[in-house]
C-alpha cells in the first residue's frame, strides 16, 4: 500500500469508528429504527468505498508488478479469491 493511499484509508477509518460508536449509542439509547438503519447503511457504504480504495491501490502497484515480473498467476489468484469472498456484483448494486 502507497503512504498516500495508507493515509486515506486511515483517515476513512477514523471517521467509520466514529460512525461505528454513534450507531452504538443510538442502539443503546433505543434509537427510531429508521434512524439506525440509516446510519448502519452509511457505515456499509463508506466500508465499501475503503474497499475500493484499497484495491484501486493494490491493482495499480502489486497486480501491476505481478503482471510485469513474471507473477501473472498469482496476480489471477488473488483477484478471484477477492471475487468469490465478495459474492455476485447483482446483490451489492442493489444497496449502491
């Protein structure tokens, strides 16, 4: 991971563990249904957006580097591992 991509994604987390700590007070404090939700939805998406920060910056240094020295296996490899853990692309366009 690049120092600058390291940076955003740290800076991203800082802000979802505060989410993450609201939505625990707001369940604690037995918060309108609506209003939990709505925060837990903004919480899986800025998680799905540190996600594809991550693997933007993956695929521009290591796939990149894989595929240029030699690795193109492993490169393969990984992508597929990360596209069978993620499941079908159908069910996460239906809560962007």
């Amino acid at each position: 991971m690049t120092p600058e991509v390291r940076a955003q994604a740290l800076r991203r987390l800082k802000i979802i563990s505060g989410q993450v700590q609201a939505l625990e007070r707001q369940v604690e404090d037995d918060r309108y249904c609506m209003d939990v939700l709505d925060l837990s939805l903004s919480i899986q998406r800025a998680l799905r957006s540190l996600d594809t920060l991550v693997l933007e910056g993956h695929l521009r240094t290591h796939v990149v580097e894989q595929m240029t020295g030699g690795e193109s296996d492993r490169a393969v490899s990984e992508l597929l591992r990360l596209y069978k853990v993620q499941g079908p692309a159908d069910s996460q366009a239906t809560t962007s």
